[in-house]
C-alpha cells in the first residue's frame, strides 16, 4: 500500500495538508518521522468514517512498520483491525486480532493494550455466545482498568459487562447475572472515588435495577 494513496483515500484534494498535519502528530522529538503512528492515523480517520476495509489496510500497514517498534504501535494496529473486523461482524477474525493485541500488549509490558485488548475479547467472547469466557474476560478487564485509574477504560468495562449481565439473564443465567453484577459493584465500591468510577459504578447499578425491573432479580433470590 503507497502512503500517498491512502491519504488520497482520507482526504481526495487535501493531500498536502492532511499528510502535513499528521505527520506532525507523529513527529519524533528528534524530527523523524514515525511511519507506524501515520498509518494509526489514516486507519482511524477511515475507521471513523465507515470505511472498515480501507482503515483495515492502513492498521496493517502500522503493525509492519512498527515491527522494530516498542509494540506499542503493533498492539494499536491489532486493535484497529480487529475493530474493524468486529465492526464487519467477522467475529472469529476480530478474536484473533485481538488475542494477539493482547499477547503483544503482555509481551511489551503495555498496560493500556491488555486493558483495551480484554474489553474487546470480552465484547466478541459474548457476540460468539462464549458466555463464560466473555465473563472471565469482563472482570479482568474491569480490575486492570481500576487498577490503572482509566477513566474511559472504567466506564466502557462497565458498559461491557452490564451488556453481558444482560445475557447471561436473558440466557436463564439470572443468579449468573446477579452475580457478576454485584462482583461489579464491590470492586467499583472500593475504587478511588473518582468522578470516572463513580459513572461506571452507576452504569452497573443501572444494569442491576433493570434486571430487578425485569424479573430477572427477584425478591426470592435477591441474597
């Protein structure tokens, strides 16, 4: 893939200002250029607007060129592309994409990627209606992402694992369900209590009303 196309792709008669702008973004502080960040770029411009193929190539591209790199750029790529694929409804290749985010992430010691990997593995674990691995996942997830103090990480492991409380109910897995939900709410509970952990605390007790709401928490098993 020629760089000039793909920014011909992201901005057809605004190359030179488009190519200018992010390879400033992805300027090192010794004037290089790191090549991985400006594909990063491009596939998340294409990624933001619907054009999963394209973005695919570009996130492709930054996982080569950044294969020298600190993983950092490879475990975005990954991500990128399994995003991507989700979004395509590839499941099974989405899952690949992200296990080996998740693997380079460990690998690279970058705790940002484990935690962005495991919501992700957790969201296409319940998609492929692995139930029980898509709950393993949920809660490593939200443990890192606590543990980390990642504001946005907190809410959107919340959002993750209220989604899969909901299937597990809807699955006749309802004290599965409460469970999880509860789990949720001690560690959020015993969280900083930061604005961010506040939010995801409200999104599970959230999930935990509208299952009570719904039947799926009755009185008689509500201990």
């Amino acid at each position: 893939m020629d760089l000039d196309e793909a920014i011909r792709w992201v901005a057809h008669g605004n190359e030179i200002e488009t190519r200018q702008a992010i390879e400033e973004q992805a300027r090192r502080e010794d004037g290089t250029i790191r090549r991985a960040w400006v594909w990063l770029a491009l596939g998340d411009r294409l990624y933001k607007a619907d054009a999963y193929d394209r973005a695919r190539v570009c996130y492709t591209e930054a996982y080569q060129a950044d294969i020298d790199g600190s993983g950092e750029g490879r475990v975005r790529a990954l991500m990128g592309i399994g995003n991507s694929l989700l979004m395509e409804q590839d499941y099974f290749g989405a899952k690949d994409s992200y296990h080996r985010a998740l693997v380079d992430a460990q690998s690279s010691l970058f705790q940002q990627g484990i935690a962005e990997a495991l919501i992700q593995l957790s969201e296409v674990e319940r998609a492929l209606g692995s139930l029980s691995v898509a709950e393993s996942y949920a809660k490593q997830a939200l443990s890192l992402n606590i543990s980390l103090n990642r504001g946005s990480g907190m809410t959107r492991a919340a959002r993750s694992l209220a989604n899969l409380a909901q299937y597990l109910d809807a699955s006749a897995n309802s004290q599965e369900a409460r469970t999880l939900l509860r789990w949720a709410t001690t560690q959020l509970g015993e969280a900083a209590g930061t604005e961010q952990s506040r939010h995801a605390l409200d999104i599970v007790t959230a999930a935990q009303r509208d299952l009570w709401s719904s039947g799926g928490m009755s009185k008689g098993n509500s201990n």
